[in-house]
C-alpha cells in the first residue's frame, strides 16, 4: 500500500485510467448522441486488453520521489 497525498489525481490509477479512457474515446470529437457515447465506452472496456501496454506504463507505482526541503533556511526579503 502506497500513502498518497489528500488530492493527488495525478497520482491516483483510476484518474489515470479515466484519463486514457477519454483521450482513447472521446479523441476530442463531441458525440451529440448519449447512446453511442455509452456504447464507445462500453466497446473500450471490451477491447481494454489492446491496449495492455499503455495502461501499464501509465497505470503503475513508479512514483517520482522528491527529496523534501532541507529546513532551517533563513530568507530575507529585500
């Protein structure tokens, strides 16, 4: 189990799935009709298995980590 920030969509697989799932989908094209927007999810999910490759290098916990600040800096404004 990985602790994640509060708010971290970034970092979060369901964000991330949901992200490529609409790129993947929607492909920036408007579909006026509800029906056939639900039946191109649908159809994604059907064939998610295509795209195994990119979900795994997208969807995965290989989280870049940072070293934290060193603390006890003083700054002065000017």
């Amino acid at each position: 189990m990985h602790f994640l920030p509060p708010y971290s969509p970034n970092l979060n697989p369901i964000e991330r799935l949901w992200k490529f799932t609409k790129k993947e989908v929607i492909k920036s094209n408007y579909t006026p009709d509800a029906n056939i927007f639900k039946e191109r999810i649908r159809n994604f999910f059907a064939n998610i298995g295509n795209y195994k490759d990119k979900l795994e290098s997208l969807i995965n916990t290989n989280f870049q980590k940072l070293n934290p600040a060193p603390t006890g800096l003083q700054t002065s404004l000017v």
